[in-house]
C-alpha cells in the first residue's frame, strides 16, 4: 500500500499571505531533504496540502508540477502524487551549479554545449536501451505537445518530461542526474521566455524526429536528431529573449 504522511505539514502552516511557487517548491524541497517525506511517500490529498501550507490550490499545482519537471515528485493517474523511490534516477540538486555560475561567470553558450554534449551521448544510449514502456511514454509527451501548442508554459512541461525520459531510458543515472541538473536551470530561464514562443510546431516536430529514431533502435539517428533539436532550441530561445527584451523596454518607456 502508498504511504502516506499527511500530518506531517502542519507545522508549515504559519505562511498564510504571499507564498511563491518559488517558496512553495523549496518548503517540499526541505522536507524531503530532512526526511519528514521519504522516497515513495504519497502526498496528502491537493486539498489538504494547500491549507496546511497556507496557498492557494493553482499554487501548490505549479510547485508541484515543477519538482515532477525536474524528477522529485512523480504524479500517477487515480493514485495521487509521491516521492520518487530510491532506485529511480537521482535528481541533483541545481543550487551548486547556480552558485559557480555566478561566481565564475558560466555563459548560457558554455550551459548549453554542456547540455549539448550530455544529452547526443544519452541520446544514443537510450536508442539502444528504451524499453517498450518507455517509448510509450515518450509518444505521450509527444502528443501532449501536440496538444499544447496554444499553451507554451504546459507545452515545456511535456518537452522537458520527453527528455527526462530518454535521460532514463539511457539506464545510466549519472548521465540522467547531470542532465537534469543542467537542464533544470535551462528550463528555468526558458519557463519565463517561452510565452513569446513563434513556432512550437515545429518544436514537436523535432521531438518526434527523435522518437522516430528511438523507435528504429538507431543510436547515430538518435544523436542526429537531438544535436539538430537543440541546436535550433537554442535559436529559438534567443529569438523569445529578444522579443522579451524589447516588450519590456518598450513597458519601461
């Protein structure tokens, strides 16, 4: 039977007013961190949890559809939402990469050829090593993007959940946890640009070039498709920043 430890947030139950997303993940992020919520825990009831938290239900949704984008949490249909268990791929924890990269100063070129390289050579692996399953989930993430090409904020959701399951189907978990890692700030910076996105279409395209590679067993096809995928991300990330960009300086006028 799912464990589960809804008593445990009552003690967070003091922040009533102003309670960020940003506030809410890093609250889950503690107690998981202290223990008080273990690998495979189910969380209590939506309800429940956004009052004893002290947010609004769409709130707590947002907090936690982000710690299941980056591998924390795991939300399974008609059961409710858990920890992820122990032998699922370990998430890293981005803070560090984040503190050297202000310190030191990494570009979002250097950030990118990181992610660049990481995931052509996952790419390959999980063209050899996707099971069945997890195939099935990659066409689900496909067509949630289909789907979604009205919605960009729920269409990354399904775009970074595509690449957190090739990062597992690769059955490597260092690779998986340095992939998320990196990609998590990616998605970061992306989630505030990616409403001025032009052409998702042609995102969900490139995504199903990779499946279709997948598919097909062919590790050289996989790694093709991903460089050409990301490559043209990156352009069009540049193109959402701009636009930012310029809508803000024409706001500050």
């Amino acid at each position: 039977m799912p464990k589960s430890k809804p008593g445990i947030f009552t003690s967070l139950n003091s922040e009533k007013n102003g309670t960020t997303v940003g506030e809410v993940v890093e609250r889950l992020r503690k107690m998981i961190h202290d223990g008080e919520l273990s690998p495979g825990d189910r969380l209590p009831p939506e309800r429940d949890l956004a009052k004893l938290l002290g947010v609004s239900r769409p709130t707590l949704r947002a907090g936690i559809r982000s710690l299941s984008t980056v591998g924390i949490l795991q939300s399974k249909q008609g059961a409710g939402t858990f920890v992820v268990e122990k032998d699922e791929s370990p998430t890293l924890d981005s803070n560090p990469l984040r503190m050297l990269s202000a310190l030191h100063g990494f570009t979002s070129d250097e950030m990118f050829e990181a992610r660049l390289a990481l995931e052509m050579s996952i790419a390959g692996l999980a063209a050899e090593r996707a099971t069945s399953e997890q195939m099935t989930l990659m066409a689900e993430e496909i067509t949630g993007m289909y789907a979604s090409l009205n919605e960009p904020e729920q269409y990354l959701v399904h775009d970074m959940q595509f690449h957190q399951t090739i990062a597992s189907a690769s059955n490597n978990r260092i690779l998986t946890s340095l992939m998320n890692m990196i990609a998590t700030i990616l998605y970061d910076s992306r989630s505030k640009t990616v409403k001025r996105a032009t052409d998702l279409k042609q995102s969900a395209e490139q995504h199903h070039n990779i499946y279709r590679a997948m598919r097909e067993h062919d590790p050289e096809g996989a790694r093709r498709a991903m460089h050409d995928h990301l490559i043209e991300t990156q352009k069009a990330q540049r193109l959402e920043e701009k636009m930012t960009a310029a809508l803000n300086g024409d706001a500050s006028e």
